[in-house]
C-alpha cells in the first residue's frame, strides 16, 4: 500500500427527500478522511457522523464495491464518477483528492433516470430497454449444439466481450448532454452483431433497442464523444458506429 | 423430523437420468394455473426464473438491488467449471465429480456431486447458445484455464469477468420473459418472511424499499436463490447487500440450516487498508496459474519490507521462500483455497507477513517469472532474434494484459502499486460459504414447496468449494436441476387455483415483520448499525475464521449472544418506516446475521475435526494439515430452530460413500 495520510475535506451534497420534492446542496466538514478510503468509504464516514448526530444520513447506490455491479453512480466534482478514467465511483480513492478540498457529490442528471431519495436514482428505463431485444431467444434446454461446434474469429468474440462489459451504470447518459443512451444500447447491439448467435434477431433488435431509448426520454447521440472518455468500463464509440450500420440497414430492409 | 435426502436409487451415474425418468411432470395448460415466487435474481436465481418462465409457469421474481443484472454473481472473476475436456487432457464427468468430492474434503453427497459434474457441459452449451463471449483461441474454439486442486484444464472463462457474462446472460433470458409478462420483476424488494399455509411455503412478504410498504405476494412454490451469508464476517468479497436474511427467515419457519461454519477463505484477496475499510476485494484464484506466492525467508528482510526500506524485487531468489511450492510440490500454488489460505497465515503468525497493517498480514503474488516465460514464448513465435531484457519484459507484459488486464487495473486502482512491476500482495478473506439451507436431492428445504438454490443451499461443495465451481452449480441448479425437480411437487396443485393473500397466515406474517421493524425504527438507541456490524465482523473473524479451537468458540457464542442483547437495547436507526430507509435495511440484516453468528460458532465447536475451510487447531497432523474424524464426522450437520440459536435441535444426515474411497486430501 501506498503511504497513507488523513485529509479533511468540505462536501457539498444533493440532498432530496423524494421524488416529488425540490432538492438543494448542503454542505458537511469531513475531518480525518483516510486517502487510502474509497469515496463511498468517505461517504459512510460521513453517514456514521450524521447517524450519531441524529441526523439523517444520505442515501446513494452501492453494493458489491468493486467496480463491477454497475450501482455507484455519482456525479462528482461535474464529472460521472468522479476524476480518473476507467473507474467507477467504488473505486475512486480519496488519494485523488487534496486536503482541504471541497467535493461536489450529485445524482445522475437525466430525464430518465429521476432521483428517488438524496444521490439514488431510478434506472429500470435501462432496464426496459434491455426488455426489448437485449436477448438472444433461446430456450434452457440442455441440448443446444456443442459450444465448440460453431468457431468464433477470435477478433470477433474479443470484440464482443469487450461491448458486453457494459455494467450499466448509466455513465454515459450523465456525461452526455443529449442525456443519450446510444453507448449503452450500442453495447448491447454490438455484442450480439458481432456473433453469429445474434444474428437471427438482429434487424428487430436494433430497431426495437433503438425506440425503446427514445420512447424513455434519452435523447439523440450528441456525437461528442464524451460517453466514451467518461465510461468506467472503456466502451468504445465504435460501437455506436456499428449500431448506426445496423440500424440503417435493418430500416432500409425491414 | 428425520432427514430424508431423497437421493434415487441404481448407480450414481444413471441416478439423475432415471428420476429425471421418473418424477411427474405439469402439463404445459396448467403449469400457466401456477405460479412460482423466486427471491434473488444471481446465477441461481435469475436461471431457475427465467428457466421456469420458458416452462410456462408464472414467475415473481424478486432482488433488493434496483436491477437483477446486479446480484453479486456478477462479480465472480475467473471462470466456470464443465467436463468438456475440450483440451484433451483426460477430463471426464467422472474427474469434475472425484475433484469435487476430494476439494469437499469428502463432506458432500455423492449423487448430488455427480448430477452437478453431469450437467456442467450443458451449461456451457447454453451459454454460447444464448451468445455469452468467452474467451477463444485463435482458430475461433473456446479457451480453458486451470483453477486449484485439479490437474486438468476446464474452465472457462471471459477475462476476469466470467460471473458478469454469466449473469448477463442469464438476465437476457430474464428479460426476455419480462418482456412475454411470464416474469413479473420485483426489484429493490426485500423478502422479510416466508408464509406457509398448510405446512406449506405459500408466498413471502416483501418490503418495497422504495416506498417502505410492506406487500404480501403468494405462489404454490417459493424458491430462494438469496446467496451465501459470508457478511456475518462485515469484512467479506460479498457485496455490501449480500445477506442472510431470506436463508434465516426460511429457517426460522422450519427449513433446517446445514453445516454453516463451513465458510471459504479466499487465498488472494487485497490486505485491509484501516478501520474505514467497508469490504474487501477478491483477485482471482486464475492469476495463481501465472503468480507465484512467497514471502521473505528472513525475517529481518520481512520487517524491511514492512517498513518499506527494501523493496521486493531487490529480495534474492535465493531469499525467497515459495512456500506453497515447497510444502506442496505436485499442485504447487494451485492448492484448493482452503490449503493456501492457512499456509499463508502460518507464514504471517511466524512473522514473515510484508504488509504494513495493524496485524502484519500480507504475502506477495509474483508475476516477475510468467511476464519472463512468456516475453520469451512471444519473442520466438514473432521470430525476434536475441530479444534485450526489455523486449522480453515488454512482450510478456502484453500477455499478462491479455489474459488478467482488468484485475491488475483493479489491483492498482485500490492498492496504488503497478504490479507488472512490483508483486501483488495479497492476504485471505471470506469469500463463499458452502454451509446453506439443507436441501434434498430434489433442492426442496424441510419446507414443504420451498427450495433454496445456488450458494444459498449447503448441497454440492462440501466443507471447500473448488473455483469456478461456484458459477458451475448456481446455474446447474437453475437452469438443469430445480426446474424439473419442482414439477414433481406442483403436480399436486394443479387443481388449488391462486392462492389468497387476505388469509390469517399471511396477515400474522405480515404483522410480524411489521412489529419487528417498528422495534428498531423505534428503539432511540445511540449506536449505529455499523458498529454492531464490525464489532460481531471481529469476533467471528478472530475466534471463528481460519483457525479455530474450544476456547474461542465458546468465548464467541457467548460474546455474540450478549452483542445481540446491546444492539436491540442500543442500535440507532434513523428514519421512518414508510420511506426508503437504508439504514433500516441493514438493521434487519444485521439482526439475522447476530442469530447466525451464534448457530455458526456452535457448529464449528460441535464438528471435533478438521475438514476444508472448518481448521480446529486441535485436530491436525505434526505437518499442520486438516485432520478429519471420518468415524465420527461424516454427516451433514443440520439444525432445527426452536427459538433461539443456543436451543437449535442439531439433526445428523449420515453420507455415503460407495464410489470413491475416503482418504487423506493430499496436494503434496
């Protein structure tokens, strides 16, 4: 480990009680912060002194802390996830951050993603998206073909693992000024374009993946690229391209 | 109750082809009349939903995350398990099932074994079916690594993300049913209690933690697919939410939990950092194929290290000493995890750990010889000539990316060190628990029409669960076991019609979960939940983690039983009921894992040997090694609630062993 040392810090946190009510910043002097702490460590620091000043502690999204569930989802300092690239919020050390600093910690802005409580936001539109051709429909049987009897170009199958990385998050919709989803649809779209299992579907895919975003409240590609910097998991643009190719080329022949 | 497992009769390797055979089966217009509960959408949970879904059943499938896709089998790393033997290395279902057996340090039932090592290869047919990327080799075919305790390659694998492919995989096909309405998904719901109508498991009541309402839902079956309770340590690879509240829930309304002191300490994890620390983080057992773990062989040089006034790789060969490599010559450090993590604490309690933490606690995972081995492979294949040192470096650095990029990326991200240059250090912590809910061969609990699936149950790993093994039966029991086994018993009701929720059974259950909730929120304590967390993390992790012996476990189950009287006199929840209310959340679970904690320490002080992941001290050969009673010690532990931990009714499952032979596990 790295030598560690202890930072007080200032947050200015988006308080919100529900849905329904207006929100604001409140701000809270953090003493004593481990740089070796992880932001949400930070954060529970912060919620333990609240807790036993009888306060009401804030409410976020966070589970399996290591970067893969997809739940942390802080806008910090204008920035989804925080300062760095290719982290997610979970990983986010304080050793980014100097003594004496003051963090601005608030919830995904989007349309589609209202806030529920405080930093919490409600994502299922990712979800219905998903719902409308995120899958390959085939049924548990047992006996499918052997896995080997289809080869997969090695590039191919590369490539699509590295769409299907997505931990849906909802990254790129906050870094997005459109608010768009095209980089989280497009992983999906990508992922199965790229194999031949996805093939069958394809044309329906797209096209379905592609209305369901736009019926959610996500707003056109924005074509600056900053989903892309901003995404924990590196997916690239050239996934939005391919998703373009497909679906110019589903609507042309649909 | 006497324990009936169930298990079919004939030979072990036509038992699940003959009751598959056998059992009854729902006619596909009826299976539309019933309806299945199924809490947890992970590997288990999420197959066996989407699985019956495509059966015609109607689903309600619940998860207290906002998504399914995020149940923590996402975060599972270096592969799955299946008898392909597509490398042609003399794998064979026969291998999966001896492998397992002997990892289970032959405290698992044979028959279950067999089936899990039977359906394995399905499974990874199903997966590429349903368009999961593994990883291929360059002519397209899919790719296998080895994991501990076995000497053949067959797991698959997609980088350090397996469980994420898996799990999104299974998730498509849940979508795919949301889609149809045959799933009805209830997420960021949390099961508070089981109600059984009949004797029988009927429905769950839920907390919507949104709202904060309290729901009842009915079906004719309820199956749990909820994960594994390594929480009760706080310091755990689980996720932060991971708990063992449907499990206990479950058990307290009659299902009989298993051997629950057998908890997985995971070799290679990252060192605690401080007291701020919130969990812990897993690198995965794959990297013990390319890392190669030791520590100092002097101890001065150790304290330097410490200190941070010599650095690693200025330490000599000479002065190194692979320990696994030297106690355990033919698996070397692809040990079982139980084995390497007591070797590496052995170490550390001699004064050879390199960590700068409160308790010295740390071994290094050295990458220095695979990034050379492989430089020099690369430099060949490319046709360089005398390739510098460099260029070696260079190549082999490139592979190691290749193959664990985003769990070095992880490693530095935490850790702050860039280890393709300088070892990973690592140190054990809990990780799985193969205890669970008691299940028969057919996965239903002593619970009439209630099954627990996945890591949930105690079924199929015995006292040490094997890696990517874990991947292997959450799907196995979802996808090819519990969707066929449970016809078997929802052929009786085909004809019961819905089942009301407005009847005195789901009314009392409701009123319970609402006055035990209200008991918190209104308790005006001065403690947060937190601390009673930690404080019940440190007991069990001192007194019942790697080691263990009589003393302490008496100490423990004493010390949690009086922990568990100051949290309700003490424990502060803030906020209402009816709101979303985190901290209540944790409240509750907390409050199960201070009863489990106390069934744990009695099981492992009643089970007088060593047997995988459960070390009593006083019960181990000259050489340090697990020392099993196998006249005493041979039977599942499965305990009865009567109404407080210290009064569980302990009810024996004898196994038979009538295909392999049981002997000492050696590794050397």
């Amino acid at each position: 480990m790295s030598a560690s040392n202890n930072i007080n810090i200032t947050l200015k946190v988006w308080r919100q009680k529900n849905a329904q009510s207006k929100g604001q910043l409140e701000s809270y002097d953090l003493k004593n912060v481990s740089t070796d702490s992880s932001f949400l460590e930070m954060l529970d620091q912060l919620n333990e002194e609240l807790i036993n000043e009888g306060k009401s502690p804030v409410t976020f999204d966070h589970d399996c802390r290591e970067g893969i569930c997809g739940a942390c989802s802080l806008y910090i300092n204008g920035r989804p996830h925080g300062p760095g690239n290719r982290v997610t919020t979970c990983q986010l050390h304080m050793r980014s951050f100097k003594d004496g600093e003051t963090i601005y910690v608030e919830p995904w802005r989007a349309a589609a993603f209202p806030v529920i409580k405080d930093l919490m936001t409600d994502r299922s539109s990712f979800d219905r998206i998903q719902h409308a051709g995120g899958y390959v429909s085939v049924n548990t049987s047992g006996n499918t073909q052997d896995a080997n009897a289809l080869p997969i170009e090695k590039e191919n199958a590369d490539k699509a693992f590295d769409a299907a990385t997505c931990i849906g998050c909802g990254a790129c919709v906050a870094a997005c000024k459109n608010a768009s989803a095209s980089l989280f649809v497009a992983a999906k779209v990508s992922q199965y374009a790229l194999l031949p299992q996805g093939q069958v579907e394809a044309k329906d895919r797209v096209l379905n993946m592609v209305k369901q975003a736009q019926k959610e409240g996500f707003g056109p590609c924005s074509n600056t690229g900053a989903c892309e910097v901003e995404c924990p998991k590196g997916i690239s643009l050239e996934n939005i391209a391919r998703m373009n190719r497909e679906y110019l080329a589903a609507s042309l022949s649909k | 109750m006497s324990l009936d497992s169930k298990i079919p009769e004939g030979p072990l390797k036509d038992k699940w082809t003959n009751h598959k055979n056998n059992i009854r089966l729902v006619n596909p217009a009826n299976k539309r009349n019933i309806d299945i509960i199924v809490v947890g959408t992970g590997l288990a949970g999420g197959s066996a939903a989407a699985t019956l879904a495509e059966l015609g059943y109607n689903v309600k499938a619940f998860c207290y995350q906002d998504s399914p896709r995020r149940a923590h089998s996402i975060a599972a790393q270096g592969g799955i398990n299946a008898a392909k033997n597509y490398q042609g290395d003399g794998d064979s279902t026969y291998r999966l099932f001896y492998d397992t057996i002997k990892g289970g340090d032959y405290r698992s039932r044979e028959a279950n074994v067999y089936r899990l090592a039977e359906v394995s290869a399905n499974i990874i047919d199903q997966c590429v079916a349903q368009g999961v990327p593994f990883a291929r080799d360059y002519g397209g075919l899919l790719d296998n690594r080895s994991f501990g305790g076995v000497l053949v390659s067959r797991t698959f694998y997609a980088k350090g993300q397996t469980g994420q492919q898996l799990l999104l995989g299974a998730y498509s096909a849940m979508n795919r049913q949301i889609a149809k309405g045959k799933i009805q998904m209830y997420n960021r719901h949390e099961m508070l209690d089981v109600v059984l109508v009949d004797g029988k498991a009927r429905g769950i009541i839920a907390r919507n933690l949104v709202t904060g309402e309290i729901e009842r839902h009915s079906a004719h079956a309820v199956v749990l697919g909820s994960g594994g309770y390594g929480n009760v340590f706080f310091l755990s690879t689980n996720a932060m939410g991971s708990n063992v509240t449907a499990s206990w829930k479950a058990h307290k309304k009659g299902a009989y939990f298993a051997n629950p002191c057998y908890t997985q300490i995971h070799p290679t994890c990252i060192p605690v950092h401080g007291t701020q620390q919130s969990k812990l983080t897993l690198m995965s057992e794959s990297l013990r194929n390319d890392g190669r773990i030791w520590v100092p062989k002097k101890l001065e040089d150790a304290q330097a290290v410490r200190e941070g006034k010599l650095k690693p790789v200025d330490i000599k060969e000479e002065d190194r000493d692979y320990y696994l490599e030297r106690r355990y010559p033919s698996f070397g450090n692809l040990v079982p995890r139980d084995v390497a993590s007591r070797a590496a604490k052995e170490r550390c309690d001699a004064g050879f750990g390199v960590v700068n933490n409160d308790t010295k606690e740390g071994v290094f995972l050295d990458f220095s010889s695979a990034i050379l081995r492989y430089g020099k492979e690369e430099a060949n294949v490319k046709g360089i000539e005398n390739p510098s040192d460099e260029k070696i470096k260079e190549l082999g650095k490139k592979v190691i990316e290749n193959k664990y990029g985003n769990l070095f990326e992880m490693y530095q991200q935490i850790t702050d060190e860039n280890p393709y240059e300088t070892p990973m250090k690592i140190y054990p912590a809990v990780h799985y628990t193969m205890g669970g809910i008691w299940v028969d061969y057919n996965l239903m609990t002593t619970v009439p029409g209630l099954y627990a699936t996945g890591e949930c149950n105690f079924s199929d790993h015995g006292a040490n669960r094997l890696g990517a093994s874990a991947l292997m039966q959450g799907l196995a029991d979802g996808y090819f076991v519990l969707p066929y086994t449970i016809g078997d018993y929802l052929a009786d009701d085909i004809r019961t019609g819905p089942i009301p929720t407005d009847s005195k059974e789901f009314e009392e259950a409701e009123n319970k979960v609402t006055d035990e909730l209200n008991k918190l929120i209104n308790n005006n304590g001065s403690k947060s939940v937190d601390y009673f967390h930690k404080k019940l993390g440190l007991i069990m992790w001192n007194k019942v983690g790697m080691a263990r012996n009589e003393k302490g476990l008496k100490e423990a189950i004493q010390e949690i039983a009086e922990l568990r009287e100051e949290f309700y006199k003490d424990v502060r929840v803030p906020g209402e009921l009816n709101e979303l209310n985190q901290e209540l959340e944790k409240a509750g679970r907390v409050a199960d894992f201070l009863e489990l904690g106390e069934l744990f320490a009695r099981d492992a002080l009643e089970r007088e040997e060593s047997c995988g992941g459960h070390f009593r001290e006083e019960f181990q050969t000259e050489e340090g090694e697990a020392l099993r009673k196998d006249d005493s010690y041979t039977y599942v532990a499965a305990w009865e609630y009567t109404g407080k931990p210290s009064e569980a009714v302990l009810h024996k499952e004898d196994l038979k062993f009538e295909n392999v032979e049981l002997k000492t596990r050696s590794y050397k």
